[in-house]
C-alpha cells in the first residue's frame, strides 16, 4: 500500500494536473475563439472576405500546430522562463499549452461556425442584422452544440498534453508517471496515475457531452 507521503504526492499531481488543464483551456480560450471567429469572418465565403488577413491567420494556425507539442514545448523554453520567470512546475507549462490550444481552437471554432446554414445567416441580414449581431447572435448561438464538442475535445487533448509535459518536469500527473514509472521503475505508481488520467479524461468527456446534448435543440 502507499504511504501518506506518496499519497499526498499523487493528491498534489490531480491538484496540478487540473490547473494545468483548465487555466490552460480558458486562456487558450480567450485567445483562440476570436481568432477563429476572425477566420470565419474573414474566409471567401465569410462575411467580411479579406483574404491577406485569412492567409496570415491561416498560415499561423498551420505552422503552430504543425509541430509536435513536446519540440513546441523545447522550443518555447526561453519564451516560458520570460512569461513566468521559470521554465519548469505546472504554472511555466501553461505557456506552451495555450501556445499550443489557441491555433486548435481557432480552427474548431471556423469549422464548428461552417456548419451554420447560410440560409439562417441571409434571413438575418434580410432583416438588417449588422455583422456583429450575425456573429454574437446568430453564429455563435447556432453552433453553440458543436462548439461545446469542440471544447470537451480540446480539454481532453490538453490535459493530455499536460501529462506530455512530464517529461520535462511540467508537473501534475504527467510528471509523477514519468519520475516514478520511468526513472525508478516503481509501476504501481504509474499505473494509478495513468488510472488517474483516464478517469479524469472521462470526466471531462461526459461532462462535455452532457451539456452539448442539452443544448441540441435538433432533439
């Protein structure tokens, strides 16, 4: 059995993994919605086309996610140690996990945002709606079920690049994995932490669900 000290250890890394997740999520957030409502916008069919601005944006999404997070993470060391003084624990890997989400989410959003039907967008500049109000009030409300899916997988996706970031002493789960199962061998610990993220990947996964079909209004 474990003892109180490597208890706590695993308690600390659920507490580290989950900050890692969520502050990461909802900064990537506040960066990467705009961003894809922008390339909404901005797209041929959008409803302000500009294409150097599209072209731009695109090709930064691209590159960003591009690279595999754990040489983004190398890569950003320098950036991370000047953001937060530091470029190692669960607070300095926040950096390149947003680093890494925002581009993500931008898609998903431009993606979620194509499925709304053009008619819905013509009847509401039919009737005056200004580009703003054709976002805030008729896009974004009519993709809010797909939006939600996006975010669950988004959450999903950085809470494994949270337990990525273990390797290079990124805190939380990841990094009791990789310290225990890896360097000294101790399986049993990495087995309840690996148990441990799949469990708060499901979580995460159903919780998201859930609320995506509350909000369906196609039932």
């Amino acid at each position: 059995m474990f003892d109180s000290q490597v208890i706590n250890m695993i308690l600390e890394g659920i507490r580290d993994t989950l900050y890692m997740t969520i502050v990461s999520t909802l900064i990537a957030y506040i960066l990467g919605l705009p961003l894809g409502i922008l390339l909404k916008v901005t797209s041929k069919d959008g409803l302000k086309p500009n294409v150097v601005v599209y072209r731009i944006l695109d090709v930064i999404c691209n590159v960003v996610r591009s690279i595999p997070f754990l040489i983004l993470l190398i890569l950003l060391i320098p950036f991370t140690r000047f953001v937060v003084g530091k470029s190692y624990g669960s607070t300095a890997t926040i950096v390149p996990l947003v680093v890494c989400a925002a581009p993500y989410i931008a898609r998903m959003v431009e993606s979620s945002l194509n499925e709304v039907d053009p008619g819905v967008i013509e009847a509401a500049k039919s009737m005056g709606a200004s580009n703003w109000d054709i976002v805030f009030k008729v896009m974004l409300v009519e993709a809010r079920t797909s939006l939600i899916v996006g975010a669950t997988i988004t959450t999903g996706n950085i809470l494994g690049y949270s337990a990525m970031s273990g390797t290079v002493g990124g805190g939380g789960l990841g990094d009791i994995a990789v310290r225990y199962g890896y360097y000294r061998w101790q399986t049993d610990i990495m087995i309840v932490t690996v148990i441990l993220l799949i469990i708060l990947f499901q979580i995460i996964q159903n919780v998201g669900m859930k609320v995506a079909s509350n909000l369906d209004k196609r039932k």
